[in-house]
C-alpha cells in the first residue's frame, strides 16, 4: 500500500467538499454540518488554516482541516477528518493526524484540539 500526504491548495476545495460529504454520510449524525459542506467553505478554511489529503494507490482516500483559534492563533482546531468507506479499517486516520502534529510543531502551534 503507498500512502502519500499532501498539502491541500485551493484547487482542492471542491474534492475536499464533496470527500467530507461522501466520508461523513451513514457515519455522523445527519444533523452535522460536515454534510451540507460546500467548497465556499473549504476555500475559507484552506485561507484561515489548512487541510492535508491522504491518497492510497494513487487514489484520494481522505482528508483532514485544521483552524486557528480566533483569539489564540497557536492554538489549532483539527476538524472535519474522514476517510472514504473504502478505506476504512487500515488505521490511515492515524496517517492524517501524525501530519497535522508535526505540520503544528513545525509552525510552533501551542495546542491542538479535536472538533
């Protein structure tokens, strides 16, 4: 299995949008705003913070965003994590928190906090 992770660029709002939606459906309560994501929203959190794309094979298997907080930039908030079903059950979510820690301490983030 070849994982690569990469920094998501704002040509990636629409995959990412429509990857939140697919990894989140029959997962998280219907009530969550991860389904009515929208690529609007992905751009402006790719301005603000970040996001990271995992592909397995050459195949886009999912994604995760972090956000600083409004009132301490070192502070971070990892949100909107997910992996397509398809590749689910091989630990790959571990593969995308590891590169946003390390991407953290690269820029001195202080804290992170899970959504």
């Amino acid at each position: 299995m070849h994982l690569q992770i990469r920094a998501a660029t704002s040509d990636d709002a629409q995959l990412i949008a429509d990857m939140t939606r697919a990894a989140w459906s029959n997962k998280v309560a219907a009530s969550s705003s991860g389904h009515r994501e929208t690529a609007a929203l992905v751009s402006q959190h790719l301005r603000q913070g970040g996001a990271f794309i995992l592909t397995v094979n050459n195949h886009t298997a999912g994604s995760v965003r972090w956000l600083p907080s409004d009132s301490h930039p070192d502070v971070w908030e990892i949100l909107r994590m997910g992996l397509l079903p398809d590749f689910r059950g091989n630990d790959l979510s571990r593969n995308l928190l590891q590169a946003v820690v390390n991407h953290a301490l690269d820029n001195a983030a202080r804290e992170l906090r899970l959504a």
